[in-house]
C-alpha cells in the first residue's frame, strides 16, 4: 500500500477482524459483520465511509451492511453469485473495483471453496481474502470442493511473495497448532509459531501475513511436499492419487484437530 494509506483490523465478535482501508478522510469497510465498530472507528478518527467491500455471504462478514447503509448511502461491492444485503455492486472474476477516494483500484479473483461465490479483492501489493487463506491455514469447506478450494489457494499463492495478506479472523495459533502437527521438521514453521506467539501474548494482531510466509509455513499451500503427503497418506491409512487428495486429507484432520 502507499505510504499514507492504512489498513487498520477493527476487532468483531470472537475472532473476526473488520479490515478498514483509509487514506486523509476517507474509508472503505472490508467486511463489516458488525456495524457498531466500524462507526465507533470513523468517529473516532472523523473518516467519512466511501464504500464496502464484501467477500462472501456470510453473516459476520456482511452481518452490519444494512446498518452501515442506514447512516451512509455508499455503494456495497460482493460477489454476483451471492446473496448479499444492500448489494449495488455485483462482480465478477477479472472486474476491477475502483476507489478514487483513496485512489486505488482493486482487482477481483474468484476463490471458491469456503463459499461457491467467494471473491478476494488485490490491488496495490495488497490482498483482502476473508476466509479462503488464513495465516497458516485455509477456511473451511462449506459449499465448495477440495478441488476447487485447492485451485483457489494455488491462484493465490501465484501472487508476489511479498504480497500482504489480510483475512477476516485471529485464527494463526490453532492454525499453526495444526501446522506444526503435521510439518514439525519446517523451520520457517517452528521460527513462524515462536513470533505469532509473542504477538498474541501482547494482544497484537498476527495480520497482515505474506504470500511468501505463507508458502513457507501454510500446510495448505504445501501439499506437494513429502512431509504433508507422508501425514495425509498416514492419517488416511492409504496412498493418495494427487496433491488435491492431499489437500482433502489435510482439511478433513484439521476439521477433526484438537491440539
């Protein structure tokens, strides 16, 4: 991002982070599943809301849409394919969302897998995901498959490594809890958990992450290895035709993991 354009985590229910992009007096909202932070925030710091940026339809990401319209008649940006409230502004794969308020311009990548519409907005070195990556993990599968889910997190990881990484909730210790489970031996791993546990313990955030960290530590991202494909095929008590199957094992006993 430019030097005086800021992306400030705004904390919501248990875990979710609302990510709020601002430049002189102007925001744009990422995500408000909660309206009543987001206005406490532009209060506070007399920021004048531009417009909203959803990812996916689900209600602690989209949850403070319509009380945010009742007080500012800004634009709401989503995923066509999804049902989101207030939505004026339908994408699709390869559409770029302009912001000339802030002046940056946002390009908008299809990532299904969490949700069947699930979109991911990249602009300016910088990538708001929601909930297809996470720091050293991935959402869950609700409504897509493995495969998909799998090509997702691949488009992704294209990206420049140096590309910042924001997604929607504090999940980085279970995450690397898991990670470390099933790629104990990964230095860069072992280095990661010892630095997010620091930041946690002073209550900080562990976002943004990097494309690159993420490729370095992110099991999801690491299905190719012989480490993760040696504890898939373990767990699964069989060989595994591919690096998806990989990844569908990986997923599965992280959706069972209690580190």
């Amino acid at each position: 991002m430019h030097s005086d354009i800021y992306l400030t985590p705004l904390r919501a229910f248990a875990d979710n982070y609302i990510w709020v992009v601002h430049r002189d007096a102007c925001a744009v909202v990422v995500d408000p599943g909660d309206a009543r932070p987001v206005m406490q925030f532009l209060r506070d710091k007399q920021l004048q809301l531009s417009a909203i940026l959803t990812t996916h339809h689900h209600a602690d990401h989209t949850g403070g849409n319509l009380a945010l319209l009742a007080h500012y008649s800004v634009p709401v940006y989503g995923p066509a394919s999804e049902n989101i409230p207030g939505i004026t502004r339908p994408l699709h794969d390869g559409e770029v969302v302009s912001l000339p308020e802030l002046g940056l311009d946002f390009n908008v990548l299809d990532v299904p897998g969490h949700t069947a519409g699930h979109i991911a907005y990249y602009g300016t070195g910088s990538l708001l995901c929601g909930d297809t990556l996470f720091a050293a993990g991935c959402g869950r599968l609700f409504e897509g498959t493995p495969a998909q889910m799998a090509a997702s997190l691949a488009r992704l990881a294209q990206l420049p490594d140096d590309t910042a990484v924001y997604c929607a909730h504090e999940y980085t210790l279970a995450n690397i809890a898991f990670a470390l489970s099933v790629d104990g031996n990964n230095p860069a791993l072992i280095e990661r958990a010892r630095i997010e546990r620091d930041k946690r313990a002073a209550d900080l955030p562990t976002l943004p992450s990097s494309i690159g960290l993420e490729k370095a530590t992110n099991p999801f991202l690491r299905c190719y290895t012989t480490a993760l494909r040696e504890a898939a095929e373990s767990w699964a008590g069989k060989s595994l035709a591919d690096d998806v199957a990989v990844f569908a094992a990986l997923r599965e006993m992280k959706n069972g993991f209690r580190g």
